[in-house]
C-alpha cells in the first residue's frame, strides 16, 4: 500500500476539528503549472488543483485571506478557524494563475518576493539546477557527485541529493553550482519570476506583497550583517519598485535561527513564517509562524483526483507529525 492511499484511509476517520477558540492555519504554495507542464522539480501545483481547493474551501466556509488580515482576525479574537494562503518567490505563473484563481473565488493571498533576483532576472539556485539535470545531452558527466544521467529516471533521482548538496553560503554554493552547469553544458536557465510590471497587478488586486529576501540564500549561514542586507534589501526593494512596504517575511526553505528573529524585528517588520507544519493560535510567535503545504500530493488520490478529506485532514494537521519542517527552496 503507498503512502497516499494509507493518508486517504486515514483521512476516513478524520473528524473535522471544532470549536470556538481563535486558530490560523496559513496554507503555503510555489508556483501554479498549467495543464501540460511536467518539470524535473515540481514546486508548485497544477492550475486545476488550485482551483479545486479553492472551491473546496469557499464551500466550507474558509475563503482565504492574507496572513496580515488573518492575524488580525485571531487579535480581535474572532471564534473559529481562519485559513490564510500564500505563494512564496514571485513566480510569473503565480500572476498568470494564481490570482485569477484567487478571484474567481473571492479569495486573497500574501505573495512573498525574492525581490533581488526578480530585479536582476535571475534563475532561482534551484531552477538553475533542474534546468541544467533536465537539459543536459550528457548521460556521464564529469563533476564529481553526480551519477549517470541516461534518462528522466536518473536526472530525477539525482535531482534531491544535489540540492541537499548545495545547501551553503551563497558564494560557495555558486561556485558549486556553476561547476555543474559548466559541466552539464546545457545553457542558461530561464527567469520565470515575474516582471516588477507583472507583480504590479498583485498589489493592484488587493493581494498582500511580503518580503522573502534578495537573493533567497540559506539565512542562518550568513552572518548578522549579511542577513540584516537581504532582510532589509528585500524590503526596500519592494517598497520601491512597489510603493508598498512589506509587513511579513517569509524564511527562504524556512532556514533561519534567533539572529534571523531579531534582525527581522530590528527591520520593522511585524511578522515572519516557516516551514514548519503546524497551527497558529493566538499566544503563537509572530515571527515564527507555521505554515502547512497543501501539495499535490497531499491532497489528491493516487488516482490524481482532489480528495476533500485528504484536504481536511491535513488542514486540521492530522499529518503534521509526518510534515514537521519541510524542506522547501
């Protein structure tokens, strides 16, 4: 039996918490593919999928709203449960799919931006990497860590070990990674994070713009100068290309430690989230928010079909034992 069918059995004897006490449950996303999209690193879920949870959620009451809006539901002591949604990165597809899906269900969401890399139009380090696994026409190449590559079978399998790999301080993680694309000799990656212009209708529809650093490195490597430069960066990168000042900060892959905390503090900012699974009640740090993913999946059958009581199941954090902290770009 896999693993999704034994969650979907479970999942039948899930009993949807009630009760009146405050929570906030803030559902974390990537990028929104189309139909005929199938990427080496899916970070994200189909248009479709969204869309499903989305109707799923209205029906039941839980239309999402933005982290800040849902933070000052639980202060007002609003009873019940308040679902926030977010998209971390900035991706172009979050534009052309996210938010017309956000609309169509009266929903609202908090987008967090790389803000350095989507100024300088640069592949995220993750994206840099399945591009050059998934384009390369080289079955053996010569850098050392990397098995043969002879189909899509082996890139994907090389694909978890060499982003473990590369989890390092940003200078000795490009130097890493230009080595690979050097050797894997298949050309630049694409930026597909979306244009200032583009993200320009996110704030215009009313959706929540957060801060998600410069360049998206691992924080608690950096030492308290060089975080307080991403984290204050990033900031003042939106609000200029923007006019919007970010009030919340999303942690890149949800790294970060006590000078990460402090520093974003020490910048204004209000509050902060992970990736770690997990409920937000009203005595929650701010700057330590939960996040639950809401994965393809974790939330559809073996079947591919969206299932309303997987969804459930891992809203209410009947998986969160099994999640603890997700490791994410």
């Amino acid at each position: 039996m896999t693993g999704r069918w034994a969650r979907w059995l479970a999942s039948l004897a899930h009993r949807p918490r009630t009760g009146d006490a405050p929570r906030l449950v803030i559902v974390r996303h990537h990028r929104v593919y189309g139909p005929d999209q199938q990427p080496l690193y899916r970070l994200g879920v189909s248009r479709g999928l969204l869309e499903a949870q989305l109707g799923w959620l209205a029906r039941a009451g839980l239309t999402p709203v933005t982290v800040s809006d849902g933070l000052q539901r639980m202060a007002r002591g609003e009873p019940g449960v308040h679902v926030a949604m977010t998209f971390d990165d900035g991706y172009a597809d979050n534009v052309e799919r996210a938010l017309p899906a956000l609309e169509r269900h009266g929903a609202r969401a908090t987008f967090f931006l790389a803000a350095g890399l989507i100024e300088e139009r640069r592949a995220p380090w993750w994206d840099r990497l399945a591009h050059a696994l998934a384009r390369t026409r080289l079955p053996r190449p010569a850098v050392a860590g990397l098995p043969a590559l002879a189909d899509d079978a082996d890139r994907a399998a090389a694909l978890a070990p060499a982003m473990a790999a590369l989890r390092r301080p940003p200078d000795e993680q490009e130097r890493m990674l230009a080595a690979i694309e050097r050797a894997l000799d298949a050309g630049a990656a694409p930026c597909e994070l979306g244009s200032w212009e583009q993200l320009a209708r996110l704030r215009d529809a009313g959706m929540e713009i957060g801060a998600h650093t410069l360049t998206h490195p691992f924080l608690s490597l950096l030492s308290r100068e060089r975080q307080r430069e991403e984290i204050a960066g990033s900031v003042a990168r939106i609000e200029a290309r923007l006019g919007v000042r970010a009030a919340g900060l999303a942690y890149p892959g949800g790294d970060h430690d006590a000078v990460t905390v402090a520093v974003a503090e020490e910048c204004g900012l209000a509050w902060a989230v992970t990736t770690r699974a997990g409920d937000n009640d009203p005595g929650a740090s701010r700057f330590e928010l939960r996040r639950r993913g809401l994965s393809e999946g974790a939330c559809t059958l073996p079947t591919g079909r969206f299932s309303s009581r997987l969804a459930r199941a891992e809203l209410d954090g009947a998986f969160d034992r099994l999640r603890g902290v997700e490791a994410v770009a």
